[in-house]
C-alpha cells in the first residue's frame, strides 16, 4: 500500500486504478491483499491457491503440512486457527471486493480450488481458467501468449473499461460484462 501511495502521490498512478498480480507465492500475497486492503480495484493471480486450511490435507504432502505448520505456528485447527483465520485467502473471501482472474495448471488447480469456491459461493467477480498439463511455470508459447493476452484483457476491461475488439474475444467480454453488471447490482460491500 506504501508503494501504490507513493506513487500516486508522485503522479505516476492513479487511485481509481490500481491492479495487483502475483504468481506462485506471488499470487498468495496478491490474493491476500485483496482480503485485507481496499487499495485494488482488480487482481489477478497465477499457480498460486497456497496457505489455505484445505490445503493441509488435499496435498496429501508432509513436505507441504510443515511448510503450513511453520508459515502459521501449526495445523489448522487448535491455538492455529487463529493465524490461519487472519490471513488464509479462503477463510477470508468474504472480504474481497474486486474482480479476481486465476490461471493454473491442473495439478496446482485442485489445491487453489479453495478459494476460488468460496469465491463463487458469495458471488464474487471470479474467473479461473485452468491450462491442462501446463506445468507451475508455464512453458509452452500458446499457455504464455494466453495468459499474457488474459492479462492484458482483464486489466484493460476492469481499470480502463476497454475492449478488445478481436471476434474470437467476443464471449470473453460477454462473460465480464455480466460480472461487471452483477458486481454493480449488488453494490458496495
């Protein structure tokens, strides 16, 4: 927030569009971002779905069950929780108020699934799009150029109200036109 305000305050931003993206860890910090600051009015977020309570177990890793247990003093549950409660995207999707664009791989797709249910389930603006067999770092130039391209539409539609006027677009921006019109029938929250 620091950074942004800096920046706004040097001319450089402006305040009424601010995006933020993260990738792998990355993407968690973005994701938890948006549940605890008003600062953004877009996100996007990549190969991330990390420090979840679901994540504990869906993992099926003790690799990844002591990572969780050092990140947040312990399992999810017990005196934990109380760490998970404040900074677990999931536990914390209630607080989101911008649209937020997911891109993964199918494998770290299923772990990411947390939030992005709770997401769904409070109706907020959300869409994840999953590259099959694409691994943590997308290597093939088709999963790159679309993610770059993705990226590029969502920002540009969500901070700059733009279209791209590319026909095979046409149902993308259809789809978020109706998340827009749905976000604003609801109101601030």
């Amino acid at each position: 927030e620091t950074a942004v305000k800096s920046l706004v305050e040097e001319g450089i931003a402006d305040p009424q569009r601010v995006g933020i993206l993260g990738w792998s860890f990355g993407a968690f910090l973005a994701e938890m971002a948006i549940t605890q600051s008003d600062l953004f009015q877009a996100a996007s977020a990549g190969e991330g779905g990390l420090n979840n309570a679901g994540q504990y177990w869906v993992t099926g890793s003790a690799a990844m069950q002591r990572y969780l247990d050092a990140f947040f003093g312990g399992p999810p549950f017990g005196d934990a929780y109380d760490n998970y409660r404040k900074v677990a995207p999931a536990l914390n999707a209630d607080k989101v108020k911008v649209p937020l664009l997911r891109e993964y791989g199918s494998d770290v797709g299923v772990q990411s699934l947390e939030f992005y249910m709770a997401l769904k389930r409070l109706e907020k603006p959300v869409e994840q799009v999953i590259y099959p067999g694409a691994p943590h770092v997308f290597s093939l130039p088709s999963h790159r150029l679309a993610s770059m391209e993705r990226n590029l539409d969502w920002f540009r539609f969500w901070l700059q109200g733009y279209e791209n006027s590319d026909p095979g677009k046409v149902s993308q921006y259809e789809h978020w036109r109706a998340m827009r019109t749905k976000r604003q029938s609801v109101g601030p929250e």
